[in-house]
C-alpha cells in the first residue's frame, strides 16, 4: 500500500507551530497606463489569462494559509469540482450515470523550486481522492501524467492533479410515491486511504460547477436546492472516520408518461370488462370469455410494465392504481359467476341487479380514481412550485462561516 503519511508544511526556525508557515504572495502584476493604444486584441487577452491565473493561485495560497492558521495538525486539499453531465438514472438498479471532473492542489515541499518532470511521482505523497458510492467508474487520464506544479510560483510547492470520471454511481431511491416522486443524486468524493484526522477537504468550487444545463434527464426535472456540502462520514468496516465532499442534485420525475400511457390504459380495461353487465342471462358463455380476456389483457400488459417499472419490495403509487384496477376486472369476473349459479325466473331481476352492480362499480371505481388524481396533482403543482421558487436574495453585511 501507498505511504499514506502526509507531508509537512517548511517551519519558521523560531517556533515549531504550523500557524507559523509564511507563504510569500506575488501581488498581481497591475495594468501598464503608458502601453501604447496600437497593441492588438491578443495581446490583451493573454495579459489577463495571465492575471486571472494569478488571482487563483493567490487565492488557492490563501485559502491554504488559512486553513493551516485554523487547524495546523491537519494537512489540506482544496477540491475542485464540476459536474459535465447527469445523462440518465436507473430505477430498477439504483444507480446514475454521471460524467464528472475533479481537481485538487495540495502542497508538499519535496515540489518546492522544481518541475514536474524531476520528481518521482510514484513516491510523491497523494489525498488519494476517490467517489466513495461509485459502482463502474472509468478514469480518463492515466496516472501519473494528471499532476502538475505551478510554474509561476514553484517557491510554494502546490501539486495540481485532475482527473475526469465516467460511469455509475449509487443513489438511494425512496419510490414510494413513483411516479410522483422526488429523489436526491449524491457523488460522494473522499480520500480512500487518509483519514480526517489527517486530511480534512476544503471545497473551492465555481459557482457554476453544478449547473443545471449538466442534468439532461428526459424523465426528471431539476430542482433548486444544487448544493457541495462538506461532511465527515464513519467507515464501519475501517471504524475510521473520513473527510468527504458530498454533490447533491435534487431531482423531481416528470409523470407523464406513467400518467398517460401507464394508468390510460388500465382505466380503459377496467371499462370493458363492465360491458359484461349489459348482457342478457343466456349469454354467460360470452360475458365469460370477455371477462377471463381482458383479465389476460392486463396479465400481459403487466409484463410488459414490469420493464419500465422499478423492481422494488414495496407497492408504489402506481402499483397500487394498477393494482386497483386488476381488482375490479377480477370482481366483474366473480360477479358473472355468481349471477349464472343463481336462477332467475324474471329477466327483468337480472338485468336489475346488473345494473345496480354497475352502478356500484362505476361510482366507486370514479371516487377512488378521483382521489388518486387529487393526490397526484397536488404532488405535481408542489413539484412544480419547487423548481420555479425564487432564489433567496442575498442579505448585505457580512454573514457567518458554517
């Protein structure tokens, strides 16, 4: 296994403490006010390529010092992320298919006044950084050509490393109220073999790292709420506890589809097998076989559900519309039965009591269907109030660190 002893931060001879650690920051390089006006658009734009780089390694040099003047018996790697791409969820296996980058700095003293070329990288000390829920993951750099030093300040000794991560990572569904439901996709990112007793994250994520244009989701809409949040989790297996950076996108399903080509077509069956009520008594044979066929129509079609429908132990909303629905083919079944063992002299009293079992399915079977309609639209309007509620405004003054 990889030496997992993190590195030390250079002392100041006088004091042994690391709140002590002096960093000497290079000022940004100010605009010259006499360059000439004839200077082309290029030259302009790699000036402030070049200012914008060092504001974010001054800013990265920063953070660094702070961090280390907060905590100095902890070493500490800012976390870059930036989601590409949240392209589909599987229900039935649990999991999302995510495309993210991530980047971190780090420093070590071993980098000071050198390249990248002149270190030996397999004995250069790393977070070892990994996405703690992922199931298939494929890394797009190879190791050992994603690290990097600063060549503008080589004096402060902070690694760059990146990688770009394809592939699947677990999410806990709760799809009790599918296909109304609203779920949570996490990406989990931690350190696999440094604990958080000596290794602790700082997120310096953009602003725009979890943008919503990253989420192309054909069944689910985004929702506010997009969040990187730092936590420490325990690991039972290891009882150690870690440093972890966790993504959260909240996701609400767009019904639709279930709604229309899902329960339309239930409701429809439901509908033909009462067309057994309006036949005379002679006709038992047909009224049968209608009934035992569309009963066999809604097996199969239940098959065929089951492939877009998750596998789970528990009734969904849906299942149990569907449910519901196979209920009353069943009854009118049962009912048909029932009325050929009994004999009726009078014609008139068995086209009476089927029309009173008629009656007694339809409005029962509309009173629940109508119900199940109330739930599910105020499930969607309060989806959808989520997703266009106003951004909180920003309050003036200074606002405290969490």
């Amino acid at each position: 296994p990889r030496n997992t002893t993190p590195p030390k931060m250079s002392e100041k001879e006088d004091g042994p403490s690391k709140g002590d650690i002096t960093i000497q920051l290079s000022p940004i390089a100010a605009p010259d006010d006499d360059a000439e006006e004839g200077d082309d658009q290029g030259g302009d734009d790699d000036a402030e390529e070049v200012t914008d780089g060092e504001r974010r390694l001054e800013q990265v040099v920063t953070t660094i010092l702070d961090a280390y003047k907060r905590e100095p018996n902890k070493e500490h790697c800012l976390v870059v992320v930036f989601l590409n791409n949240l392209s589909k969820i599987k229900d039935a296996d649990e999991e999302a298919i995510v495309d993210l980058s991530i980047t971190l700095y780090w420093p070590d003293d071993k980098a000071k006044g050198k390249d990248i070329d002149d270190m030996d990288l397999e004995k250069l000390w790393t977070p070892d950084i990994e996405i703690y829920n992922a199931n298939e993951m494929n890394k797009l750099y190879e190791q050992g050509k994603n690290f990097n030093i600063w060549e503008q300040h080589k004096e402060h000794g902070i690694i760059t490393w990146w990688q770009r991560y394809k592939g699947t990572v677990s999410v806990q569904l709760d799809l009790h109220a599918f296909p109304l439901d609203k779920q949570i996709v996490e990406i989990r990112i931690s350190s696999s073999t440094v604990c958080s007793d000596y290794l602790k994250l700082i997120d310096f994520s953009e602003p725009d790292a979890l943008a919503p244009e990253a989420v192309n989701l054909v069944e689910w809409n985004v929702l506010p709420g997009r969040a990187l949040s730092l936590r420490e989790f325990y690991n039972p297996g290891e009882k150690m506890h870690y440093s972890q950076l966790c993504v959260s996108i909240p996701l609400a399903r767009r019904s639709g589809f279930y709604m229309w080509k899902v329960g339309t077509i239930a409701v429809i069956l439901v509908l033909m097998s009462w067309t057994v009520f309006l036949l005379p008594q002679e006709s038992f044979q047909d009224s049968l076989q209608i009934s035992m066929t569309l009963f066999l129509a809604a097996i199969a079609f239940n098959f065929v559900l089951m492939e877009s429908l998750p596998k789970v132990s528990y009734n969904t909303f849906l299942d149990k519309y569907i449910l519901m629905c196979y209920t009353y083919i069943f009854l009118s079944v049962v009912q048909q039965c029932v009325m050929y063992c009994i004999t009726f002299d009078d014609p008139g009293t068995f086209k009476l009591i089927n029309f009173l079992c008629l009656a007694v399915f339809g409005g029962s079977f509309i009173v629940l269907t109508i119900v199940f309609g109330i739930v599910g639209s105020h499930t969607v309007m309060r989806h959808r109030k989520d997703r266009t509620a106003p951004k909180p405004k920003k309050t003036k003054g200074k606002q405290k660190k969490t």
